[in-house]
C-alpha cells in the first residue's frame, strides 16, 4: 500500500537505497548530462540560478518527473510481468531524443546486473532493452523497499548528477553545487510524495527546451557527455 514503510532489518532497505542510487553503483551516469551541456554551451545555463531553474523544470514539468511516475508504476506492478512490461514499454517510447534513449537503456542495463549482487527472485520479464526507472522501481519493489524512499533517493541521484556534471562544465564550483542541492530538497520531497501517489495518466512533459537540447547536443562538434 502506498505511504506503508515496511522494515527490513532496521536500516537494511535505506542502506541499499544509499548503495544502489550512489555516484559510485556502477551504471554509469556521470557520462551523461541528458541535455544540460548543450545548454550550457547555448548559454541557457551559465550559473547556480538558471541550473537551479532548469531542474526545476525538469523535476516538474520534464523527463525527471516521468521518470518519477514510471518509477512507481513499475513498483506498483511487482512480480506482475504483464504490466511491468508494459511500463517498460511506454518508457521506452517517451524519450526525446536518441541519446536519451540510449542514456534510459545503458543505464536500466547497468543497474539490473550491478543489482543482481542483491538476490530478489525472478526479473524475467525485463528481458531486452529496460528502461532505468522501470530497473530502478521493479528491483526496489521486489525487496520491500519503501514506494517514496525509492523515489526521493531517484531524484536526488538525478539532481546530484546534474550538479557534477555542471561543475565539471565549468558552470558552478561545489559550494555552488551545494546550494543547488540545498535549494531543490524541498522539490525533490514533494515531486517524490506526488509521484507516489500518481498513475500513468499523470505522465506529461511540457520542458521543452530541455526536449531540444537533448536533440541538438547529437551534433555538438565537441563534447565530455554522451547526452
């Protein structure tokens, strides 16, 4: 039931969270910046307000946010192979952009086979190309963890990629990456509370810009991310 923390060994799910959604779990995000360095070099971002600002909207209004939701239908469904292939489907089809495709994929890849490290029964279902939310939701599921832990730790994994990858772009230094940080908690929280509570009619993303910078960084001459 959504909002019920189940325990497993006092701590156990919320170290495993720490461990699975940690820059160093090997899925490799840091190469990617799902579209931020285009718009770094677009000069859309050039500071900690306007990075600030454009993860606001992602969280929101953007690829962030129907990440959130595929995240928690993919909890929902549990062993349920049906659906669950079904919410890997239609999240292999909102991506923007091949490169965000490719980042969904490579990443939904990863997780599922570092994961495997956590014995959690049968993922047959996820066979093929998996989506990293769908990854990330299902393998939450299937050891008790908690609908909206799972999510908030999501989301400020995303967040904090972000923010390395702003820093290694030459647009922030770390004591501004902390107030990126700092500033987006309370969104984080309430984008993860929503999300726990959504359905796949509440997918939707109106960041548009966001959209075409992940469209147009394909064909940026010179780059340090693959998104």
């Amino acid at each position: 039931m959504v909002g019920t923390r189940i325990i497993m060994g006092d701590t156990t799910a919320l170290i495993r969270l720490l461990t699975w959604l940690s820059p160093a779990f090997p899925v490799g995000a840091f190469a990617y910046s799902a579209g931020l360095e285009q718009a770094v070099a677009d000069r859309i971002v050039t500071d900690r307000q306007s990075l600030s600002e454009w993860l606001t909207v992602v969280l929101a209004h953007g690829g962030g946010w129907n990440d959130a939701v595929l995240l928690a239908e993919s909890h929902a469904a549990g062993h349920d192979g049906e659906r669950l292939r079904e919410a890997n489907a239609l999240a292999l089809a909102l991506p923007s952009s091949r490169e965000r495709y490719q980042e969904t994929v490579f990443q939904g890849q990863a997780f599922l086979s570092a994961a495997a490290q956590w014995p959690s029964g049968s993922i047959a279902a996820l066979d093929g190309d998996v989506a990293y939310p769908v990854a990330v939701g299902s393998v939450a599921a299937m050891h008790d963890v908690v609908l909206e832990d799972t999510l908030a730790a999501y989301l400020h994994a995303l967040v904090s990629n972000a923010v390395s990858a702003g820093i290694r772009l030459s647009v922030i230094g770390q004591t501004d990456g902390l107030s990126v940080l700092s500033t987006l908690e309370t969104l984080v929280r309430d984008s993860a509370n929503r999300a726990a509570r959504s359905t796949l009619d509440d997918l939707g993303s109106s960041a548009i810009v966001a959209d075409i910078c992940s469209l147009r960084h394909e064909i940026l001459p010179v780059r340090l991310f693959r998104s």
